[in-house]
C-alpha cells in the first residue's frame, strides 16, 4: 500500500510520493490535480517525471504552520487517486 | 533576458528555470511542453507551482552524457516560451 503524507518542518509542509504505471497514468492525475487547484486557488509545488509525481503543501499564508485547510485540501489529493 | 540552460554533472544534465507572470501561463506552457514530450517520447524531469518551472534533461540511457539529442530537445522546448 502507498504511504500517505508526511509532515516535515522548516518549512513546515506536507509531502508526498506517488508512482504511477506510465505516463499515461501521471498525466491523469496531473490533469486532476489541476482541475482541483484551480476550483480551489491553491497550488502545491510538483515534481514529476514519466512515472512519478512528488507533491509538496505548504500554509497559504508563508511562514505558517500546516492546519486544518492543508490536512483537508491533501484530502482531496487523496481522493484523485 | 532569461537565462538559458546550465549543463551540470553527476549525473550529467542541463537544467533550466523559468518563471511566469502567472498559473495561467505557466499552465500554458506546461500543456505545451506536454504535447511535445508525447511527440518525441522523452520526458525530462520537471518541477513546478503557480509561476515557476524548473527542467532537468538528461540523456535517454542513464548514465549516458547529454549530447545532441538533448541539446536539441531543449531548444525544441526554448521554441515553446
């Protein structure tokens, strides 16, 4: 089973790694993920190549700690999948 | 003027950073570099929020050095901005 979110500091965020089958499977997501940023102004740092996809979430608000509005937008991360 | 790309070692890569107005146009050119990736089947390594984009090429077999394949994949990719 994937692992879910991991909370890491300085700064404080969430991350996590995803790997897919092939491309065709990371894009997929990909085009969710933006479809999801979009409806909800927020946008996450990314990496990603032909299979994988690292998210990185930090608090809107630069400095702040990771709250109830990251827990739930990872989420909704979750429920692309 | 935007830098081009800097051709680093270990592993052998070039890179480039670009930064955008806005989503908008960094979407646009996401979904423009995506249609190329498909055309030529290489994918390089990318990372990205709401206006930056950051690129990693390395050659098609790891561990191989970027020659010009790469080189022209990447001004392929400079056509796009």
């Amino acid at each position: 089973m994937e692992q879910s979110w991991t909370h890491r500091s300085r700064p404080d965020r969430l991350e996590r790694r995803l790997e897919f089958a092939d491309y065709d499977s990371t894009r997929l997501f990909l085009e969710r993920l933006n479809t999801l940023s979009e409806r909800e102004g927020r946008f996450p740092d990314i990496s990603f190549g032909r299979t994988y996809v690292n998210l990185t979430l930090t608090a809107e608000a630069e400095g702040e700690a990771i709250g109830p509005r990251e827990e739930s937008f990872a989420a909704a991360i979750d429920d692309l999948l």
